[in-house]
C-alpha cells in the first residue's frame, strides 16, 4: 500500500519549497540576461553564426535565428561549460509566442528524457547511504508492488543496476501522453500494471535481464517507486531535498501537476513542427522520473559539471567518487551507463543523454575530462537545430575529438536533366519523393523534407541524412532509383516507384504515405496508396478515416460519410475512441488550412 502518514507535513514542506523557488526566480529574472566581457560576447557571436549538421554547404555556415526560422522553432536556450564553470547562458526567441513573453537564463523547460538522468542520481544516493544495493533483486525493496516474473526472464532477478542502465530487458520505451486534469489519474502500480485508467501498457519483461540494452522508461518507473517506497516520501520532494537543492538547481522541480498560473509565467509553452501549443504542457505525468523535471540549461550545467568534478573526485554534493564513476562507466552495453550515455570520439569521451518530450527537444552533452560541456533545450517537436548548435559549440571552443565539418562545393543541375528526377521511390520498405519548388528539388522520407544539394548531374546530398545518393538511369536514359552509400559502404539502392497495385512497403508505410500526400491536398494520389494499404493491411482501421479525409476535400461528401461511418463502426462497443480520432484529424486539418465548411459539415453529420 502507499504510505500516506506524510502528506499533510509534505503538502506544507512544498508550499514553502514554491514560496522559495518564486522568490528565487523573481530574483533570478532581474539578471536573467547577463551581461559578459567582450571576449565572451564575442564568442556568443561566434556560436550563434557557426551552426553546421554534418557538412557545410558552399562554405556558408548557418545564423541562429535563420535556422530557427528555418524550422519553426519558437525558443531555444543554451548554456555553455568551459574548465568546470558555466562560461556563459543565453535565451534566444519566445517562451510563450502569443504572450511574446521572451526566453531568458530562467525559462524553465521540460526535457522529458534528461530527467532520468537526475533520477538516477537520486537513486544512486540511496546506494551511497547504504539503503539500496545495485545488485540485489528489485523486489527486495519494492513494498506497494512487486515486478511479476515469468518465463521471459529465464529466472534471473532485475537489480537496481539493470533499471539504471536499461538493461533490465523490460517493456514500454516511453511515449507518456499524459492525463488531462478533468480525468482520474492512475497510480504508479496501476501504470506498471497497464491497469484503468493507464493509458499506456504494462511493463514487463521482455528478455531476460543482464544481457543488453533495450530502452526503457516503464524501468524508470520503476525505480522512482524504489525512491518512494524506501524514503517513504514523495518523490518530487526527495528529488529536490537530496539531489536539485544541493545541486544549486534551486528552480528545478519534479511534478506531478500542470503548471499553475504562476508557474506558466516562467515555463517555455511546448510548440509542434507546424507552431501549435501542445496540450502536454499542461498535462499531468505521474511518471516524474523519465520525463517530469522541469529545469533550465544554466541550473542543468550545475548537474552536468558536479558529475564531472565527482569522478574526478574533487565534490561530492550528491554523489561521491565511486557513484559519480557509475554515470560515466558502461555497464553492460557498450554505451549506456546508470543514467547517461557515453560516446568516443576519436579516443575523446563524452557523455551526454537528449530529450523528447511532446513539445520539447534537449541534450546535455559533457566532455569526462577537462570540464566541458552544453546543454541546449527547445521548446518544439524539432530538435535538428540542437546538434546543430552542438557543433557551432564544439568548433567555436575547439573540444578534443571533434572532427572539422566537412565543406561541399555544390553546383546547379540543367533542368533538362534534374527535371527527370521528381517521383516516389522505394527504399528499405520505406517511401520517399522527389519535388520541385521553385528553389531547386526536395527530397521527402521519414516525415522530413529536405533541400537537395547536388555535388554533380547526378550526385546530390541532404543536411538532414548521412547518406550520398546518386540516381542510376537505363540504357534509355530512364531514371530507375537512386544509390545508397554511407560513410563509404554501400546500401540496397531505392527503386523508383511506376505500380502502385503491386507495391509492398514496411507496414504502415503505406498508409503514412498516404497521410503525407493528404496533408499535401494531393487527394487522387494519396487515394491510390490508400487503396493499396488498405488491401494488404486490412488491419490497420485508420486507413480507412485516412481515405474519408481525402474523399472529403474532393468534395465527394457523400462518399466520404460512408467511411468515416465505416471507421466510427470498427470500435464496437468504444466508438468515442473512434469519433475522438477523426475530431482530433479535423482540428490539425482546419489549422492547416482545410476547407473548414466541409471540416462542420462532416462534424455535424457525424455528431462529434
């Protein structure tokens, strides 16, 4: 059972802790844009026109504020660690756009998975007190619940360490959706049970523990209900008494609750791709240790140059040597540690964990030795513009293993030839396109598309993917595809796409690429691939709602009623689930500038 004896004195003890975080943050908004020398502000200047992805085109690095306009991001913050000290933070763009409230060094963000990190801090101190042991089974001190063995674990027991690394071969990768407030919240047993009103599934063994990585944040949650059940306290508090206060991230918090009136003056408000608010801004999330911290880069940096300064053994305000050695060691797999991630680079290591929370992208990314580091946060669903500044940083300070970004020289295309190239091509079971714009060619796959730089007539490249690609033509001339190779080795080539009744693609593949020429209002065309998903995945209902829409804004209004009433049908007994769907599809399609008569039409016919 929980234990309920501490909430009133908890209650107050975090009344007091708010009052103090309010007071702290007032203050820390009149210098929250800090004035710096002029060598440093030079140095801002440097980073902020230096941004590069893995090449630079034409010898033209990218601007800040052009990429950010480039994709759709709304703010962006970042803090830069040089010798063990946080050298410089600076906020870029807007924390709320309508309120034109703008980014500074105190605007909390919400870096879903960057929050395991800190918990396994927390939990590591436990071990350093001697309340836990890293290799004991889990249900030794799990109380309110027990992890239900089977026969997929081929009898070995989880330890503490397995939750930390992910390798404890358990279910659930992440995804949380949250709860909205006017709905029941489940406990953390009943999420780990996948039980009402859960909303995601149970976790559970997957393989058998101790053998490799597999990604878990149901496993974070896991060890957050160690947290509670052997401290006997909540664990945002613990979270803030044991690990954020003697960090100096005095801001910081874990919770359970949306943000309050007060606090929304201080958070960045979470944005999709196409510039939308996100709902899980003010969602719920009982799952605070893979996602509910809410922190900003310049008190993050506090946790990223203690854990440095730990494994060289010169502090210990949360983990002494021997704990901090743990985030920075492997375990198991080659690069997951107890709550980091380590990369080389070129004999240099580095270690680091990102985060993808709805609305929300961030990295910290810290060197072992030496004391440098960056964190970045981004209140978007697109975070192509983090690794990009990560780069800009690495250059502009010069860090040990970084290689020079390589330049591309790039030429124009005759449009006798390039005009041979748009079409839909097949690779590794997946989908991609080629169009025209009036700047040159676009290349579309895995939901990006890409400016196409070309190298030769036939040669281009794309900033967004690793790959060279080189079009392969017939003895007639004919473009048939297109090669593959990365890093110098060589991949299936992708085939240009001429029958659509024949085609077979990864599963859901078709159906997504139906999606994409729907959002596009290439209604005939996305009807084609429907069609052909809907033959070899009959399975996949949401086809079926998918072909509706298209039907829909082709004013075949008659038609597309039938379908809809088709896929409303699949859900049985629950077609609420069913009719929420196609609300949620119509209030993304008005925004996007759908026909919005047809949009109320089809709502009140339908009853939504």
């Amino acid at each position: 059972m929980f234990h309920l004896d501490y909430t009133s004195n908890y209650q107050l003890n975090m009344k007091r802790i708010f009052l103090t975080v309010s007071l702290l943050y007032c203050l820390t908004q009149l210098s929250a844009q800090t004035t710096y020398s002029n060598a440093i502000q030079a140095q801002i200047k440097q980073v902020e026109n230096n941004l590069a992805g893995r090449i630079i085109i034409d010898g033209k690095p990218y601007n800040l504020q052009d990429r950010m306009k480039h994709y759709n991001i709304k703010g962006v913050s970042i803090a830069v660690v040089q010798n063990y000290t946080l050298l410089w933070a600076k906020g870029y763009g807007w924390a709320d756009e309508k309120e034109k409230r703008p980014v500074t060094n105190a605007t909390l963000f919400k870096p879903g998975s960057i929050s395991k990190s800190l918990n396994a801090a927390g939990v590591l101190r436990l071990v350093q007190d001697n309340k836990l042991d890293l290799s004991k089974d889990i249900n030794e001190y799990l109380q309110s619940w027990q992890f239900p063995y089977d026969s997929l674990s081929q009898g070995k027991k989880i330890t503490i360490a397995n939750l930390l690394s992910h390798t404890a071969g358990l279910s659930v990768y992440g995804g949380f959706p949250g709860y909205d407030t006017k709905n029941k919240i489940p406990t953390i047993p009943q999420i780990l049970d996948g039980e009402a009103p859960a909303n995601t599934p149970p976790v559970r063994s997957l393989f058998e523990p101790g053998v490799a990585f597999q990604y878990s944040g149901g496993g974070t949650i896991i060890s957050q209900l160690i947290i509670t059940d052997i401290t006997h306290q909540p664990y945002e508090k613990y979270m803030y008494d044991s690990v954020l206060k003697p960090l100096g991230m005095l801001n910081s918090f874990y919770s359970t609750a949306p943000p309050t009136k007060e606090q929304l003056k201080k958070i960045a408000v979470g944005y999709t791709k196409e510039g939308e608010k996100v709902a899980a801004t003010f969602r719920v999330y009982p799952e605070q240790a893979p996602l509910g911290l809410w922190t900003t880069p310049t008190e993050l940096s506090n946790y990223l140059i203690e854990t440095q300064l730990a494994y060289q053994g010169k502090s210990s305000k949360v983990l002494n040597k021997e704990m901090a050695s743990l985030q920075l060691t492997p375990y198991i797999d080659n690069s997951a540690t107890m709550g980091a991630f380590i990369g080389e680079r070129n004999g240099e290591k580095y270690f680091f964990h990102d985060a993808g929370n709805e609305g929300y992208r961030g990295l910290y990314y810290g060197s072992v030795e030496g004391g440098n580091g960056v964190v970045i946060f981004v209140n978007s669903d697109d975070g192509n513009i983090i690794l990009e500044l990560l780069n800009s940083v690495a250059a502009v300070y010069n860090w040990k293993g970084f290689d020079k970004i390589k330049n591309i020289n790039t030429m124009q295309v005759p449009e006798t030839i390039s005009q041979n190239y748009p079409g839909i091509y097949l690779y590794d079971g997946k989908l991609a396109e080629i169009t025209k714009d009036k700047d040159g060619l676009l290349y579309w796959a895995d939901n990006q598309n890409c400016r196409m730089y070309f190298t030769s007539n036939k040669d281009f490249i794309n900033m967004e993917f690793a790959s060279e690609k080189s079009f392969i033509a017939d003895s007639a001339g004919n473009i048939t595809g297109y090669s593959i190779k990365v890093n110098g080795t060589e991949y299936p080539a992708a085939t240009k796409v001429v029958k659509i009744d024949t085609l077979k693609a990864n599963e859901g593949e078709l159906n997504a690429f139906g999606w994409h020429l729907l959002a596009t209002k290439r209604y005939d065309t996305a009807i084609l691939f429907l069609n052909r998903a809907k033959t070899i995945e009959p399975n996949d209902n949401s086809v079926i709602k998918h072909l509706a829409h298209c039907h829909l804004f082709k004013n075949e209004y008659d038609k597309a009623i039938l379908l809809y009433n088709e896929f409303i049908a699949t859900g049985l007994n629950n077609q609420s689930a069913e009719k929420e769907s196609i609300k949620e599809d119509f209030n993304y399609l008005e925004k996007s500038g759908f026909d919005t008569f047809l949009i109320a039409k089809a709502s009140a016919a339908l009853k939504l």
